[in-house]
C-alpha cells in the first residue's frame, strides 16, 4: 500500500550498508511497479530518489520520460501540468524525447490534444514527434481519431510546408504500426476510412518492409489500387527486393499470381535484378516475361553480367539467343 512503499523507499535510501547503486536498483523496481496503475505517484517516487541518490542523468531521464509516456496515456492533463510544474527546476528531464513520448501517450486517448501540445512543446514541425502519434494509434478506434485531428491540423498549418510534414510523418508512423500489426487488422479499417490520394500516398510509403514480411504481397496489391503509377514503381520496387532478399520462395509465389500491368512489372523488375546473382537463369526467364524495352534490355544485360561470373557458356547462349551484346 502508499503508506508501505513509503516507509520502504524511506528506509532503502537511508541505509547506509547499501551503496548508491544498490538503493538506486531498488528503487526503480518499486518505481516500475509503481508505472503500470500509478504513474503519478512513480514520478513522485522517481523525483525524490533523484535528489537523495546519485543517479546518472541518462538513467533519470529515462525513467521519467517512460513514466511520463505511461501517465499521458492514462490521463493526459496530469503528465501536462507535471512538465509544467518541472520544466523550469528540471529542464534536464524533460528533452525532445521525453517529449516525444509523452506527444505519443497522449494520442492514444486524445489525439486532438496529441497534435494542439505540439507548439507548446516547440514541435510543430518535428518528424519525429509527429510520427510517434501516428504511431501510438493501435485499435482502430485510435486510428480515427488520429486521422481525424490530422486532418484538421494540417487544414490549419501555416504553409504548405508545415503541412506535408504533418501528414506524412502522421501517416508513417500510422505505417509503420499496420506493419507490424499485419495487414488483416489494416484493412479492415481503411475499408471504413475514406483516405485522400495524397493520404494512400503518404500510408503507402510509410510501410516498411522490414516489417511487413509475410504481408507484402499484400500490401502491395492494395496500393495498386490506390497508387498511381508514376508512384508505384517505386515502392514495389524497394518492397519486392526486400522480400526477396529474406524469402525468395514466398515473393516468387506471389508474382505467379500477380496480373498483368504497372504492378507486376516493377515487381518482375525488382524480383529478377535481386536474384541475378544467386540464379540467374531463373532471373532470365522473369527477365522475358517483361514488354520489349530499353528497361527489359537493360536488365537482360545485368542478369548477362551476373550469369557470365558463374557460367560463361550458359551465359554466351543466353546472350545470343536474345541480341544482348558485350
């Protein structure tokens, strides 16, 4: 109980046969105990063990910033008035990131308040804050109330400028979440949610393919109906080579399927020139399947280039049989 831990916290720093480590340690134990249901009294704790302890400033600042982030998800007016109150005696816990984290607590309950305490905390155009509110959406629910006041934030942005830093950071921590969520839960909300073409473009190049893995193909075949082509190239693109490169079998299966078109073609594009140097025949016969051009051309050349280090003689017919030169 409050009245426990107090007494426990009172006696663990005063006690002389532990040493400042020792008592720091435990401290923080209670303290993370404390975070989870209590973050109010965590900070509380965490404050007067800084001006009893020796704690190093990396490690307070830490603790407070993820106690911070904690309290604004839970009540966002309490962890304002904390930095409020502090900020002045202690402006050495309360940096950017500290910052960061406490934006992204509070957009998970309120994101309106989310993107109004940017210019309070000096980050109307900082990337990184926006994105972690993005980010910070989860349920869908979150989804649209970011979306939401996104929007209406950047219909008040002060040039166009400020504007495409807003919704593009939003939108690619809002990405980067769907990501690793996994695109089942995705869908099922952009189904509801009417999203602008500068918006599906500002989702699309958040998804990171890192993280999308067994989705890409997915992921994909959504943006071809939203992108348009001179967009989509370019993250197939960068999504195909990825997949590739970490599962060459699954991406192949997927481009068997995939119909004719802008799409298919970059992803050939991609999937061909990334297993050139691995099996170049097979990247020969991905090669063919492409319209006559100069891109088709140039990639024949490299999988030539490739196919030539490992087998000169396979590499010659493939070379002849199809007008590629030296």
């Amino acid at each position: 109980d409050p009245a426990g831990q107090k007494i426990l916290i009172s006696q663990l720093i005063a006690n002389s046969e532990l040493n400042d480590e020792m008592r720091a340690n435990f401290v923080m134990m209670v303290g993370y105990h404390l975070t989870e249901k209590e973050p109010l009294r965590a900070l509380d704790l965490y404050m007067s063990a800084i001006s009893r302890l020796t704690i190093s400033a990396d490690r307070a600042r830490s603790l407070v910033g993820f106690t911070l982030e904690k309290l604004a998800g839970s009540n966002p007016q309490q962890a304002l008035d904390w930095v409020e109150r502090n900020k002045t005696d202690h402006p050495e816990l309360i940096d950017d990131l500290t910052k960061v984290g406490i934006l992204s607590g509070i957009a998970k309950s309120d994101a309106s308040l989310a993107f109004s305490s940017l210019e309070k905390f000096g980050m109307s155009e900082n990337p990184q804050a926006l994105e972690r509110i993005g980010g910070g959406a989860s349920s869908a629910e979150e989804r649209s109330a970011v979306l939401a006041a996104m929007r209406d934030y950047t219909n008040r942005a002060g040039s166009e400028e400020e504007r495409q830093i807003a919704m593009k950071s939003t939108l690619a921590g809002m990405a980067a979440q769907f990501s690793q969520a996994g695109f089942d839960s995705a869908s099922k909300w952009l189904e509801t949610e009417k999203l602008s073409p500068e918006e599906a473009a500002g989702l699309s190049g958040g998804i990171d393919a890192s993280l999308a893995k067994g989705d890409t193909g997915r992921w994909i075949d959504w943006m071809s109906g939203v992108l348009p082509v001179d967009q989509l190239g370019t993250k197939v693109d960068e999504l195909v080579k990825f997949w590739t490169q970490e599962d060459y079998r699954s991406a192949g299966a997927w481009l068997e399927n995939v119909p004719e078109g802008a799409t298919r073609d970059a992803a050939v594009k991609a999937y061909a020139g990334t297993v050139a140097s691995a099996d170049p025949g097979v990247a020969a016969q991905w090669a063919l399947t492409l319209p006559a051009g100069d891109e088709r051309t140039n990639l024949m050349k490299n999988i030539y280039g490739e196919w030539k280090k490992q087998d000169e003689r396979a590499a010659g017919d493939f070379a002849r049989d199809n007008g590629i030169g030296e």
